[in-house]
C-alpha cells in the first residue's frame, strides 16, 4: 500500500468527520412544501408501453410531449437540472410522429421507429445538434454540439423526441453537478443533497418524473451514482459496445473507450433492454438481447463491502441490509447464492487510479483558456477557486492536482496494479461466468449531503473499479432509508453477458418496488 495514498484516504475521511456537523448550516435549508405530485398518468407509462399505445392510436405524442414539458416546468425550479430546452422543436416532430403513425402500417413502424414519438433528455456532454455543448465550463460558454452524439443519434433514428440538454459537472470531473454556467442541481428527494453527477442533470429529472429516460455517460460511476442518488435505473454497459462518439470531453487515447461509456437511465427496468439494444446500434449483437433468459438458472454472488480498510469509507448499514434482502429473496425462490471472493479486491482503489492514470491523453480543463500555452500553477489556481476568483470549479482544479500523483507511482508501481487488474478482471469473468450476477454496492452512501462529495471521494471506487475493468453494471432501487432517500446495490455480470443484470434488475424491482416518485 503507497503510504500517501493512505494517508490521503485517512485524511479525506477525518475532513469528512469534522465538517458533516458543520454542513447542517450550509447548502439550504430543507423545502418545507412538498414536492409537487405526479398527477398526470401519462408520465407514469414505461417507454416501450408508451410507444405502443402511440402506435395503436390510443394516445398522441404531442400530449405526451406537451405532459412531459409541463412536468419539467413544474419541477425544474426545484432541482435546476435544465442547461437549455428544445420544447418548440420536440412538438414540432411530435406532430410529425402522429401524422406517420396516422398514415404507415404498424408492422413497418415497430420495425423502423421501434420508439417512435418517445420523449427523453439528454446529459449535455452526450452531444445534441443545435443545444449547448459547454461541458460545464465557463470558456466554452455558448459553444454548441454541431451534430448528435452517436448514442443520441440512434435514438432519434428509432423515432424517440429529445427535449433538453441536463446539467453535469465542469468537464464531468465531480460526483456533484455543479459548474459555473448552470449552478447547482438539487436532489428531489432531499433539495439540501447532491442528485450526483456527472449525470446529476439526468438523475434528478428522472427521478422527478420530469424525464421517461435519458442519455448518460460513465466514467467512474456516473451513470450508476446518480441512478442510486434519485432512486432509479442505469445502466453501464459492457465497455465500447454503445459508442462515445460524440462525448465531451474525450481522449484521444484508445483505451479511454474502455473506462467511458455512455448508457441509459430510466424508471422502469423494462425499458433497459429496448434502450441499450438502440443505443449499441450495429453492436447490439453481441451482447444477445434478444436471447431468452430464465432467471432460475442465475447464480447470484455477493460482496457487502471490499472489506476493512482505514482509506475507505463503511457501507452503510441499510445499504447491506437491502443488498442482504435482495439475496435472501432469489434464495428463497430456489436461486443458488454465494459469497463472493476476489484476490486483491483490498487494492481496487490503486487499481482503479493506476487505470485512470495510464491515460496517455487526459482531457485538459485549462485547454480553452484565452492563453492555453501558459503553464498553469494548480496551487494558485486552487487559492482562487477558494476565493471565488477562479474562472474553474474547485472540483476541477481538485481533480488536475489529483492527476499529478500519476508521477507517485511508479512505472513498476502502475504496471503491478495494472496487472492486478487484468487478472481481477480474468477472475470474476470466469466466476461469473455466462450465468451468474454479482450483488454489491453501487455506493456507501445515499445522496451524500451539498460539499461532503470530497470527503467522501474514496467511495467511489465500488464503481469505478468497474469501469476500470470494463465490465457492466446496472444500478437498481431498492427503496429507502430511514431518511426517505433512495437506496439501492449494483449488479455486475461478465462482458457482454448485459442481459443477466438487466433480467435480475426487472426480477428486483417487481420484487422492491422500483422508482417510486419523491413525496
């Protein structure tokens, strides 16, 4: 174990201890009136039952267009997810929808238009043509996406409506979505907590019922963090099936496709299936969707935490009792269950840094500056962040000082984790195998609290390890704390064995109840 990067661990979580009391005084108070109440049935219809009652006629795209938009008026002055709208747009070809429905036999519209006059949202770093493609970052202000992202593209191409583009963290390096153009986006189960990031935009108006599903992207738990946050699902696919072309930012490194990936988030794990089908494109094949699954042949292994360790902050107690309740119910159904364990899972935090870190090409947050040549002082720029001088976040400049330790480790340090790593990777694919899940948790917490995000940054690691590992992992609600926030556990399967985290996800939240709106 490096002994600085303890020490840093050790340090985040004592600055944790000392200034959780003191966060009760700071970001907002909590909302007194409740959060307004879904009161239109459209909004509760999953995606794919959706666009089958628009194809028989039963209902119009342009209501449920209209619905939705009336939906994220309502809410959006609660949450400020919003970056910028395309409501004029969106019913426009909601129109156009209705009148190809009105006129095209339903055999060629579920082949061609499977999705046809759905509404969803889009994260801005995904890319939607015409709409703000800032990254959050006061140098690009304005800047706009010159054509869709590939992910984004497909969708439309199935006949789905995008109506915005949702607020992410400054170059999406913060597990807060806060950045200097757009603000702060707020939990709507608890407006004084984070609704996640990097796709906390997202989150938040899914979780809301402002938003049927939505485009996000993954790169250390980004898509699954949020998913746990506002209490609903995401998906992570298995790396470079769904293409992140048309991401921003991006590398030009080629292993960087195998840490991003972009993937849906959504309320109803029926539409999982039908989402990541569309959005792999012409890769769809091989991860076998179609194929038919029996969830009685699932093996279901488990880890509660990765074990004891000073670095890393504990799992939360009803967090394991949820994950625990998860496998007592497929036990209880005749599914065989195992405890997991994996060599040197005590060591994912190097594994998932060193992976991180080997990037030849990370995106730099300082390259749009008027000077970009100018070499940056990261210390002085983060006395500015600290004094609201800075034209950066303070997660940002955080994160580029993180990025200089690449240089305390070693080259043979990083090759050792690396090929820790690789052989991590070889063991649960072999465990896991062409039948079996792993339960374990997406996150510690639930929404962490305005700030605490930093002190909390080792907890990370339960995801991003994954990303690092290029393996899928689908987050699932199941239910709440005792403080009315959403929990959940994420479910990991083997590459391109998607389709047993996506079942298992349909099996829990019949089982838990799934989504269910805030109140």
């Amino acid at each position: 174990m490096e002994w600085w990067l303890a020490a840093l661990g050790i340090l985040l979580r004592v600055l944790n201890f000392v200034i959780r009391p003191l966060l009760k005084f700071v970001g907002g108070s909590r909302r007194k009136t409740p959060f307004p109440e879904i009161l239109n049935e459209m909004l509760e219809i999953p995606a794919v039952d959706l666009a089958e009652r628009i194809r028989n006629k039963e209902l119009r795209s342009e209501d449920i267009v209209r619905a939705y938009i009336d939906r994220i008026r309502e809410v959006n002055p609660l949450i400020n997810a919003v970056v910028e709208e395309r409501f004029s747009a969106a019913i426009d070809e909601a129109r156009k929808a209705d009148e190809m429905i009105a006129n095209m036999q339903t055999i060629w519209l579920i082949k061609t238009y499977p999705l046809l006059g759905v509404p969803f949202t889009v994260k801005e770093s995904c890319g939607l043509k015409g709409a703000l493609f800032t990254g959050g970052s006061l140098p690009r202000a304005g800047i706009k996406a010159s054509c869709d992202g590939e992910a984004v593209a497909l969708l439309r191409a199935a006949g789905c409506i995008p109506l915005l583009v949702s607020n992410t963290p400054e170059y999406c390096l913060s597990w807060e979505s806060y950045n200097h153009i757009t603000g702060r986006t707020l939990n709507p189960y608890d407006n004084r907590r984070t609704a996640g990031g990097s796709s906390g935009g997202e989150g938040a108006l899914i979780g809301s019922g402002a938003s049927l599903f939505g485009v996000g992207s993954d790169v250390a738990g980004s898509i699954r963090m949020p998913a746990l946050f506002n209490g609903i699902f995401g998906h992570k696919p298995t790396a470079d099936v769904i293409s992140i072309k048309g991401h921003f930012p991006m590398a030009s490194d080629p292993k960087f496709s195998q840490l991003l990936t972009v993937g849906p988030m959504c309320r109803y794990a029926k539409d999982l299936p039908a989402l990541v089908h569309i959005m792999a494109g012409s890769r769809a094949y091989k991860l076998r969707l179609d194929e038919t699954v029996y969830t009685k042949d699932i093996k279901i292994f488990y880890m509660e935490d990765f074990g004891f360790d000073l670095r890393m902050i504990p799992v939360d107690e009803e967090i394991k009792i949820a994950l625990f309740r998860a496998v007592q119910y497929f036990k209880d159904h005749g599914l065989q269950t195992e405890r997991a364990e994996f060599d040197n899972i005590n060591n994912s935090l190097q594994m998932s840094v060193c992976t991180l870190q080997s990037l030849e090409d990370i995106p730099d947050l300082f390259e749009n500056r008027e000077n970009p040549k100018e070499k940056v002082n990261l210390i002085m720029e983060l006395g500015r962040t600290m004094i609201g001088r800075s034209q950066f976040t303070l997660a940002g400049v955080v994160f580029n000082i993180l990025n200089a330790t690449k240089y305390m480790f070693t080259p043979e340090q990083q090759e050792q984790y690396l090929q820790m790593a690789e052989n991590l990777k070889k063991q649960i694919t072999e465990t896991l195998g062409t039948d079996g899940v792993l339960f374990l948790p997406t996150f510690p917490t639930a929404a962490p609290r305005h700030y605490e995000s930093f002190g909390l940054i080792t907890g990370v690691t339960y995801s991003m390890l994954f990303n690092a590992l290029g393996l899928p992992g689908t987050h699932v609600p199941l239910g709440f704390n005792r403080a009315g926030l959403p929990i959940g556990i994420q479910v990991v399967t083997a590459p391109y064995q998607d389709r047993l985290g996506l079942c298992i996800a349909r099996e829990l939240e019949a089982a838990f109840g799934g989504w269910k709106a805030p109140k």
